[in-house]
C-alpha cells in the first residue's frame, strides 16, 4: 500500500544559493502529482529533496522534514530511502555497459535476489508493466544503449518500478522523447498510479492536465498555489498561476 | 570576393608542408629507431639463433685473446649471449610491479575522484603529479637505503611464512637487493602514472550515469562497482599497457636494487635479478671494448626484444580496448 508524501518548510540551497524558501506541501498517496513551473524554479531541486538525491551535489544543502507516511526520510541512511522511493531522470540514462536484461536485474541482484528463475519472472514482469516487453523480449542481452530514446526512457521506468518502491519521482520524463513516446509514457503513469505515490515534474501544460490528479505551482523556489489539477487549470486562486498557465510568462 | 595575396598562399604552402613532417615524425622516428636497432642486432642473431632467447649464459668471451668464426660471423673466442634471465627479469619484476599498482593506482583514483573535494583533493592530485615527475635515480636510491633493508628483515621473513603454501615466496630472503624490490620500486613509479589517468578518466563518466545507480538506492561502493569502473574500462587498460611498458622500460632504479643477477634465472621472489634495460646501460662500457663488434651487437638484440614486447604490449592493450569497443558497439552517451 503506497503512502503519501509530507514535506515541512522545506529549504534547499546550493553553495550560499537558496533554491527553495521553504515548502509545505501534502503529496497524496497513489495518485499523481504534477510539478509545473518555469525553467529554473525549482522544481527538480524540490523532488531531488525527496529522495535525498540534492545532497549529493556538491556544496549543497537540505533542511527542513519529509515524512513518507509517518516514517522521517531525514532520519537514517540514504541509500534506504533511495530504495523506497525510485526516479526517473530527464534525460534516459540506462547502464551503458550493462545489456537490456542486467539493467533491470542489478538493483535486483543488488537486494539480495540470487535465484534465477526469480529473476526472469521480475525482469519480465517490470517489462511489462513498462510496455516495453513486447519490444525486447527477443534481445533482453544486448547493450541497452541499442535501444531508441523512447525505448531506453521505459528500460528506466522498468528499472526504478522492479525493485518495488513505494513512490516514483519523474522528473521530465518525457521532455526529450518524441511524441509517440511521450505518449506512452504518459499511459504508463495512468497505469502504474494505482501502484505508486507518483511526483512528476513537467514544463508541459497539457501533460500536467492529462496525467495529474494534482498540480504544484512553483515559482521562483516558492510554492505558489497547490490544488487538484482542473482547478489550477480552470480556476486558479493566484493571479500568478493564472498569467503562467495563460502563457503570460514561462 | 577578395583577392588571396601570394604572401597568403606561401604561407598556406609552408604551413602544409610543415604540418606533413610534424604528422609524419612519429613514424619515421619509430622506423629510423628500429631499423638501427635491426642492423646492429643482425651479426648476434646469425650467431646466437634462437639460443639468444632460450640460453642463460652471457659471457663476452675473451675480448683480448683469438677470435672466433661461427655461422658467418666473428666473435671472441668463448662468447655466448644468452638473454632469457634479462628477458625474465624484465616480465616478472614488470608483472609483479603492475600486481601492486593496479589496486593501489584504481584506489587511490576512486578516492581522488569522488570522495575528495575542495582543496584536499588539490593537494593530493599534485602530490600523485609530483610522484610521478620524481627521477628514477632518486627511487632507485630509497629502494637501496631503505626498502632493500626492509624487504631482508621485515617484508621478506613475514611472507616466507606464507611460503609454505606458495612456493616462490620462500626463502631465503637474502640481500633484499632482488626480484621483490625491484618490483615494488617499480610500482611506486607506475602507480602515479595509472592513477594520474585513471582519476581524469572516473571525472569524465558522466553524472547522469550515476545518478543513475544512486537513484536506485545503490551504495557509493556499488556505484564504482557496477556503473564507474565499466565505464572506463578500456582507458583504464591503456593506461595499465603504459604503465606497464614504463615498468619494462625503466633502467636506472632497476639496475640499482635487482642485485645483478648474471648466469641464472630468478628462483624465488627474493632472488637477484637483471632486466634487460639494466643491463644495457650496465655493460655498454665493457662491450665497447669488445674487438669483433659482437658484445654491442648483442646489446643490440637484446634492445630489440626489449622495443618487441613494448610494443607488443601495448598493441595488446589496443586490441583489447577495441574489442571492448566493438562488444559495446552503439553505445550513445
Ligand atoms: N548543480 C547545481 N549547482 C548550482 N546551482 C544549481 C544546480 N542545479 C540547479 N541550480 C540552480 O537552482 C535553481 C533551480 O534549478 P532546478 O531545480 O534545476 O530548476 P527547474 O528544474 O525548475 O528548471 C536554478 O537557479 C539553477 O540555476
Ligand atoms: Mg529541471
């Protein structure tokens, strides 16, 4: 049973740059939360913050509370934190040395799965749950970097979802993918939402309208408005949000 | 449209033209350097065949007495050039120096490259650069004063206790002047070489990638592991092939600390040896003195070998780098 996502005042800096000004915010449990907002305001350093991936850059800096349920992401190691809660990157970044199949396999491997058979059955079932078996089931052992771009894209979404997170974070999934992709993957989040907490960042009005049940308004390291995605999109509460997704700005 | 002065296309003219010899230098030195070592080595190859690689006996032979006509050629009465202990000294002290840099040199790079920030890892990386700048007379000497010593009462007795399950690690230990020594003199001269690289090369995989790893909860260690090190796998080979071609090549530290071993091949890892650069520099001299030539032409060879397995390994390396490539043909970073 996946579990929301409560973050509390939020800072987030780079060096002496404060990048996030402190965010509140509630992530619901197994629907999907849109992250829109011009370039640069934050939105990647936000979900970043939830899987404990900003502090990894060097010089950079979190404070602030994330709860996954009741459980402090704050508290504790990293790496487990990593391990419930999965990402998808902007731009498709398969294992290029591993093939199709060990690609998936490792993060298996890694949590302790040695039985073979076992392992087939949960590459093929992540495959499949990310539409992307019916393409490589013949060639699961050669280079995943012979996949497409699109192709690559769901390996990863394969990857994060076969070691069973409890969320997925998606930042632009699908910003540098064609539009038959795109479309895909935006399929594969209406399906998999019933399984995940699903966070996903987009620059893409529309896609925020399809995919979300929630949309997040960023601007400028602050959150400006937070609601169900037909009223950010019909009826925003702040002139801001408003004159973004008009086109006013961004 | 403007109009090219003469002044421009001699320029041009020159400019090609000396672009040509400057392209071209790499190929001709190499073939001018061989083909000398090649001449000089012929009247030794008549003589000696194939014994010069099999055979264990060097003797000049008598260089003031009668001369000797064998298989077309003339050398002192009782000479006989036999390399293979050179040809031995030079491999294990080379593999055994790569034994020790190879872990140490991918360590260190590891650490260099990602666990360091700010100014620690300045200091360090110049330190890696100034090890590496450091004249081989100079490590030759803290081999004689300081590791020889140690490697005859320290290292050596410790690990003949190991040699009771690996035989080549018995005693007796000796002078500490030796195969040991020389390896481990050898590596401290490889391992800033390997690591100078291998550290640039662990900076250029991509952070993409690894966040890759990261994002799905692997470890730092796991990252390295699964995602780094196979990255950078055919640079890290051609940095150990010019490590390695270093180490064969190295002269003055080797002949300092390997006990000059002449007429017997090493017989256990403390034994003194000779590799084949040592002794080059070391009996040049003598060898002048020889009247038939035939000492310097066995030199000769002998520098011939030396330039084959250099050479040899590192097409070695090149093949197997490109047979990395080809296995991961289509990769697109
Ligand atoms: N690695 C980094 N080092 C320094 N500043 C960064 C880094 N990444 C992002 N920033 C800065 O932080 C701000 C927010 O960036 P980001 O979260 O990537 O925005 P978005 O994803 O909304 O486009 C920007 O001003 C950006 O320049
Ligand atoms: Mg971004």
């Amino acid at each position: 049973m996946s579990q929301p996502i409560s973050v509390q005042n939020l800072r987030a800096w780079y060096g002496n740059q404060l990048t996030l000004k402190g965010i509140d915010m509630e992530l619901p449990a197994s629907q999907v939360t849109a992250i829109i907002g011009p370039s640069g305001c934050g939105k990647s350093t936000f979900i970043r913050c939830l899987n404990r991936m900003h502090e990894t850059v060097p010089g950079a800096r979190v404070e602030g509370d994330v709860h996954l349920g009741t459980e402090d992401l704050y508290k504790g190691d990293p790496v487990d934190v990593r391990r419930m809660i999965g990402m998808v990157f902007q731009k498709p970044n398969p294992f290029p040395t591993l093939s199709i199949f060990d690609n998936i396999a490792l993060g298996l491997r890694l949590g302790g799965m040695r039985n073979r058979g076992q392992l087939r059955e949960a590459v093929e079932r992540s495959l499949q749950m990310a539409a992307l078996w019916g393409e490589v089931k013949d060639r699961l052992s050669e280079p995943a970097t012979s996949l497409s771009g699109g192709q690559q894209q769901r390996l990863c979404i394969a990857r994060a979802i076969a070691v069973q997170p409890e969320v997925l974070l998606m930042d632009e999934p699908a910003s540098a993918l064609d539009p038959v992709s795109t479309l895909r993957v935006e399929e594969l989040v209406e399906q998999l939402k019933d399984t995940y907490t699903i966070v996903i960042v987009t620059h893409n009005m529309q896609q925020a309208a399809r995919v979300a049940d929630e949309t997040a308004f960023f601007l400028n390291g602050e959150l400006v408005e937070f609601a169900d995605t037909t009223t950010i999109f019909t009826n925003p509460g702040d002139k801001r949000t408003e004159d973004y997704i008009t086109g006013r700005f961004g | 449209m403007r109009k090219v002065s003469s002044g421009t296309k001699t320029a041009d003219t020159v400019f090609h033209v000396a672009t040509g010899i400057a392209a071209s230098s790499p190929v001709v030195l190499l073939l001018a350097i061989a083909a000398v070592v090649v001449v000089q080595s012929i009247p030794s190859i008549r003589l000696m065949g194939w014994h010069f690689i099999t055979g264990i006996e060097w003797n000049v032979g008598d260089t003031y007495g009668a001369l000797m006509h064998k298989n077309g050629v003339t050398a002192a009465a009782g000479a006989s050039f036999g390399a293979l202990p050179f040809i031995v000294g030079t491999l294990a002290s080379s593999v055994i120096a790569l034994l020790i840099a190879i872990p140490v040199a991918l360590f260190t790079a590891l650490i260099l490259a990602y666990r360091l920030r700010g100014w620690v890892q300045w200091i360090l990386s110049i330190l890696v650069e100034l090890l590496a700048g450091i004249p081989s007379v100079v490590i030759g000497l803290w081999g004689m004063v300081v590791l020889a010593p140690f490697v005859a009462h320290g290292l050596g007795p410790a690990l003949t206790h190991v040699g009771v399950v690996i035989p080549y690690l018995r005693g007796p230990v000796g002078t500490g002047m030796g195969l040991l020594t020389s390896g481990i003199v050898l590596a401290v001269m490889v391992v800033p070489i390997i690591t100078a690289t291998t550290r640039d090369l662990l900076q250029q995989v991509p952070v993409l990638y690894r966040e890759g790893g990261i994002g799905l909860g692997m470890t730092t260690w796991e990252v390295v592991r699964y995602i780094a090190v196979p990255y950078i796998r055919e640079g890290f080979i051609g940095a150990v092939a010019l490590g390695w071609g270093r180490a064969m090549g190295e002269t003055m530290a080797v002949l300092m600390v390997s006990g000059n071993a002449i007429n017997f091949l090493p017989h256990n890892l403390y034994s003194p040896i000779s590799s084949m650069a040592a002794v080059i520099a070391s009996q040049l001299d003598s060898a002048m003195s020889d009247g038939s030539g035939m000492a310097v032409h066995a030199l000769s060879e002998l520098a011939l070998v030396l330039l084959v397995l250099t050479l040899f390994t590192n097409l070695l390396a090149r093949l197997l780098v490109s047979r990395v490539h080809h296995r991961r043909r289509g990769v697109r970073a």
